[in-house]
C-alpha cells in the first residue's frame, strides 16, 4: 500500500514530518510460531543430563526464558513430573586420605619507624604488639 502525495505524519498525536512515500509491509513479524511438539522436543533436549538451558535456546534460535516458560507450561498441564524439572544433580564427594595438619611456616613481620626496625612472626598478640610500637615511638 502506497501514498504517493506528501501529507502530515502524526503519531500518537505529535507530528512526525512530511512523507513523500508510506509502505505498509505485511506478512510475518519475524517472531516464531512453534508447534507444540517442537516446544516439547526442546524442552526434553534442555532435559538431558549435562544439557545447558542457555545453549539449547541458542541452538533453537529462542531464549531460556522461552524454555523456562515451555516447561512451566507443560509442569502445569501433567505433561512434565514436578521433579524432572529441577532434578538436580551432585557429584559425589571422594576423600582417599585423611587430611592432616600442616605446619605453616611462621611469616616473618618487620615494621620500622624511623632508624628501628620491629621484627617478630605473625603470632604476636596485636594488643601486644601496639604496646611496643607505642614504646619506640615515645622512646624517640
């Protein structure tokens, strides 16, 4: 559908400018229509065992929330068990020795204020600690 003479544009009720030439297109609007089987067949792929939700939308050109929505949809109708759906899967946890307890070498602290320098491990008591920084600082 052509307009061939120049008239005002109006949309929602602001002038948008002059055309010269307007088309209508019609036919599809680019969004896809999907059988229900197609939907179910997507669905039980996302389904698999190691199968990425993101990845399957991917693949079949939709997104996960379309994916999401399918199998709310079929949970709903009976048609998918509550549990397949959020079936998760762990992996199980193997220890073939007992832990043992590390020694940690001790982490050496040197601080210096002015020309003395303050060297001792980590294990020091900070209160302990700020006793004897105040001490050289009055010292000096």
């Amino acid at each position: 559908m052509g307009l061939d003479s120049k008239k005002d544009v109006h949309l929602g009720g602001s002038p948008v400018g002059l055309v010269s030439r307007l088309e209508v297109l019609e036919g599809p609007s680019g969004r896809r229509v999907r059988s229900e089987a197609e939907r179910a067949r997507i669905v039980a792929e996302s389904l698999l065992p190691g199968a990425q939700v993101s990845e399957v939308a991917r693949k079949h050109g939709a997104t996960r929330w379309h994916i999401y929505d399918w199998r709310r949809r079929f949970r709903q109708r009976g048609m998918l068990a509550p549990c397949e759906a959020s079936q998760s899967t762990f992996a199980a946890l193997v220890v073939e020795s007992a832990l043992e307890e590390r020694q940690v070498p001790a982490i050496k602290l040197e601080i210096a204020i002015g020309d003395v320098v303050l060297r001792t491990d980590t294990a020091i008591d900070g209160e302990q600690l700020s006793r004897v920084i105040r001490a050289v600082r009055a010292s000096r």
